[in-house]
C-alpha cells in the first residue's frame, strides 16, 4: 500500500471482516521486505514495489470458509483502491 494511513485503514477492514479468523497481521516497510526477500533467497511474490507490504493469516476451523472469506476482503479492498495488489497464498 501507499501510505501507513491505507495500512491502518487495511488493519480496520480486516478486523472487521474477518473477525473471528484473524491470527496475524503483520506489516513491513519496503526496506524490511527487501531484505528479507533477499536474506531468504527468494522471489518476490508481488512485481510492484510499494512503500509497505501486508501480510494476513487465518486460522478458522473451515478452511473453505476462511478462503472465502479472505478473498472477500481482498476484492473489496481493491475495488475501493485502498490496496493495488494481492496475493491469496496457502500452506498447501
């Protein structure tokens, strides 16, 4: 995202629609996340570069229904452009 407000804003919307399944939420900033792609000798999971990178876990007891509910958040956040880019990710 642009700008720690939009981070902050992420952080309501999510508590908000997720509730009961968040279990981490987690921000860096472009600094951290390149470092910490590069200390793991990874790719980059996303091509754009931002000013902060989010990550959301959830831990509910019906995997189908977390996804959805994840994805839910994710479509809405980009069709009210508070973020530009995301990835749904598993541990599969």
């Amino acid at each position: 995202c642009n700008s720690f407000d939009k981070v902050l804003q992420i952080f309501r919307e999510t508590k908000l629609k997720l509730g009961e399944i968040l279990s981490a939420f987690e921000f860096l900033d472009r600094a951290s996340f390149d470092i910490s792609v590069s200390h793991l000798a990874r790719d980059k999971p996303v091509d754009q570069d931002s000013p902060f990178y989010i990550l959301i876990e959830t831990s509910g007891s019906n995997e189908d229904h977390d996804e959805e509910k994840l994805s839910a958040l994710l479509e809405y956040l980009m069709e009210e452009s508070i973020v530009e880019n995301g990835i749904v990710a598993s541990d599969e």
